[in-house]
C-alpha cells in the first residue's frame, strides 16, 4: 500500500507529459530538458510501482494507469496554483474571485464595486463573466452571482433579490409599433436571449398577450447586447429592472408593456471558506447590503404592482410560477 507522496517536481513533469503528450513540449513549458523530462518520469514510475506512459517510435500516450492519474495530478497542482495567488502579498489584502454573468457584472455589480473598494482598499475582487459552471474551490472563486429558479435552496446560497420583465424599445422604435394595448407585436421586431431559459413566452404567458408572430427577430447571447440593440432601434428587448435603470432614467429606453414578476431571481453562492475568513465575510456583507436597496427600491418602483408581491421586492411563488 502506497503511502508516500511522490515528489512535487516529478509530478508537475508528468501533469506537463501529459497533457502534451510530448516530452519535449513539456521541457519547453518547464524549462528543463527533454532528457531530464523522461528521466523524471521513469524515476516517478518506478516509485509507483506502474507504467505512466507508453514510449513507441514518434509517439508518446498514455497507459491506461496514467490516463486514471493524470486528472488527480492536474487538479491538485492546480489547487496549489490557485491558492497560492490568493495568498497576501506584504502590501496587499486578500484577493476575492467572483463569478457573475457579463450583463450582471457591468451593469450591476462593478458600478457599485467602487464602494467596496473605497471601504476595503486592501482587498482586490476579480471578476469572471464566463457561463461555466463554478466548482468551489477547484476553480478558485469565492463567489457567484446566479440567476436560478430554485425555492429551497442550499445553505451557501443567499437570495439577493428578484426581477420584473418589462418590455423596452426607443424612443423613435416606439412610435412605430404603438398601439392602444401598449404595443403591435406583429408590427415588432423582437430581441431574443439565447442564453435566458425565462424569455418572450414568458412575457406573453403572463400577460395574456397573444403570442402573434412578430414582424421578425434578432437573437443575442447576453441581455446587454439585446438592450443596446433595443437602444440602437433595432426592436423590443425583453429587459430586466434592475439591470437597465441608466437606460430609463435617461431616456435611451422606454418601457412599451407591464412589467410582470419573472420567475427566476439572483442568488450569491459563497464557497465554504466564507465563515473562516473576514476578508470574504465583509465581502458577503456589502454584496447583501446593495441587494438590499434593489428590494427596496422594487418595493416602491413597482407598487401597486410589487405589492402583490411577498412584501421583500420579489414574487411569491404563485407568481412565479404564472410568470413561467
């Protein structure tokens, strides 16, 4: 029964063999030499007890053995590589890794981040705006924003707030599809997010609307494309509250319909290194506190609408499932 742990440099000579299935790739990432490569890995071999690799003429794989190992090696000098970035340097704080849609993040979260900042000077937030799933900690975040659907949820997810769907064009695109009922959808192009699983049916479910075939469409993969589209007159985005008030506020956008209760609303999903560390209890804190007055200003934006509502700025769930 193995019990020792092979040594560090002979497994980062394997994670790179691997993965390039070549020794001399691997020497040029590490800078070492080809030679040093294969004979590290013979001696790592050895000190297995199996066969990590099978050497033939112009061909380098992997056996069957290595193929099983090579995904614990990657990912546990990956770990050590994300944790040792997040390490305090002398001059700074804690740095704090944040997972959030794009539209989120730009129109929500980093107009706010300036705040923190001027409040936590010493800690740095990095923001990533991919779509793929988070693996806490593997892949190195702290936090994520997330739109969801869920009622129960688990006990590292805090509810933020929710969302109203309103339809919105511009001004001059209004003109052209008014109607006594707000807007004409067959005289309408309409924006479409790809990425969304709550869209236009959604809207015309729970507002009666008959689902007429619109004029034509356009499909975007982010909710800021479709609002800059609706701003640029191209036609009517499905929009979000809480995500385009500079928009409405400024007149670039105007809403053509009644807002109505969407079913999924924005969650924070903490790693579990939260309650150890202040640095990411305070973080926790602020991102809660500005969700707050999201629920606030819900309450009173949307009343009468939001009082129908749970009383906190987002729908029950019996609204939540007619808005479906």
């Amino acid at each position: 029964m193995r019990t020792r742990t092979p040594p560090f440099s002979t497994l980062r000579l394997f994670d790179a063999a691997g993965r390039h299935l070549s020794f001399a790739k691997a020497a040029a990432e590490l800078n070492v030499t080809p030679s040093a490569v294969s004979h590290g890995i013979v001696g790592l071999e050895r000190a297995l007890g199996v066969k990590l690799f099978l050497r033939e003429p112009g061909r380098l794989s992997l056996t069957r053995e290595g193929a099983d190992y090579l995904p614990y090696v990657s990912e546990a000098l990956s770990l050590i590589l994300v944790g040792t970035r997040r390490l305090p340097t002398l001059h700074s704080g804690r740095t704090i890794a944040v997972s959030c849609a794009p539209t989120v993040a730009s129109r929500w979260l980093l107009p706010r981040l300036h705040a923190f900042r001027a409040k936590h000077p010493r800690i740095a937030v990095n923001l990533d705006t991919s779509h793929r799933p988070v693996g806490f900690p593997v892949d190195g975040f702290d936090f994520a924003i997330r739109m969801s659907r869920i009622t129960a949820a688990p006990t590292n997810w805090t509810h933020l707030f929710g969302e109203w769907l309103v339809p919105v064009c511009s001004p001059g695109y209004r003109e052209t599809i008014a109607s006594p009922g707000g807007f004409d959808p067959a005289r309408a192009t309409t924006l479409h997010v790809t990425s969304l699983s709550e869209d236009w049916q959604a809207w015309l479910d729970a507002t009666g609307t008959p689902d007429v075939p619109p004029l034509g469409t356009m499909r975007f993969d982010t909710i800021q494309l479709s609002l800059e589209a609706a701003a640029a007159g191209l036609g009517i985005a499905l929009g979000r509250r809480s995500l385009m008030d500079r928009e409405l506020r400024d007149g670039t956008l105007v809403e053509v319909g009644r807002a109505v209760p969407a079913a999924t609303t924005y969650w924070l999903v903490s790693s579990d290194l939260v309650e150890q560390e202040q640095d990411l209890r305070s973080f926790r804190d602020w991102v809660l506190t500005e969700a707050s007055t999201v629920v606030s200003d819900q309450a009173t934006r949307m009343s009468p609408v939001a009082e129908s509502g749970d009383g906190r700025g987002y729908p029950t769930p019996a609204e939540a499932a007619s808005a479906l």
